[in-house]
C-alpha cells in the first residue's frame, strides 16, 4: 500500500506532502539523488481525514539557484551500481513538504479551495 500522503490544507490552499514512515520513501532511478529539481510524486489524497486514493503532485526538491534542499526534502543517493555506477538512482523523503492546491496533476481529478 502507498503509505505517503497528500493532505489538503484548506486555510492555505496548499497540500502537505509526507512521508510517515520509512517503508514510504521513494526510490527513482535518475538523477534524483543529486541533480532533480522537481519531482512527480505519487500520494495518497486526504481531504478532512477522508482517503480519496492515489494522486499525483509535482513537488519542487531544490531550490534553483543553489540546488540546496528546500525545506522538509531529503534525497540522496542509493550507492554503487552493477554496471552502470555513473547513474544518480535516487531515494526522497518528504517531511510535511508543502505545496500549491495546484500543484496536483488534476487531468483524471480535481480539487477546488474548498476540498
């Protein structure tokens, strides 16, 4: 089961990106130990304690300046490689990461200000 979720902040309008335990982290293969600056990130949606299932959300992980973790991100690497050792396979964690209501790929679904 995803165990990371998204949960709707409706005095902000934002969403709460987390990670609430260790089974949650996301592993990607590509860069995004070191170098990503944005993620897709795939959550479960939470609106007034309800589960409205998987969603996606484009989470920004660095600032773009510095390339500095932004508050609440954690990547990094996930070590040696067989074969290929120049790739960057990357882990994130997400510790109450906010961001935009508009934020949530909402093609499939949609979420107003209201929830």
């Amino acid at each position: 089961m995803l165990e990371t979720t998204a949960t709707l902040d409706k005095t902000t309008d934002e969403f709460v990106i987390h990670s609430p335990t260790q089974t949650s982290t996301k592993y990607w293969p590509g860069d995004l130990g070191r170098y990503s600056t944005h993620a897709a990130v795939f959550a479960r949606l939470k609106i007034d304690g309800k589960d409205f299932g998987v969603h996606c959300f484009i989470v920004p992980l660095r600032d773009l300046n510095t390339y500095k973790h932004l508050k609440g991100v954690r990547t990094g690497d996930m070590g040696t490689k067989f074969g290929y050792t120049t790739k960057d396979n990357g882990w994130a964690v997400f510790e109450n990461v906010r961001v935009p209501r508009t934020n949530m790929l909402m093609r499939m679904a949609n979420v107003d200000k209201a929830g």
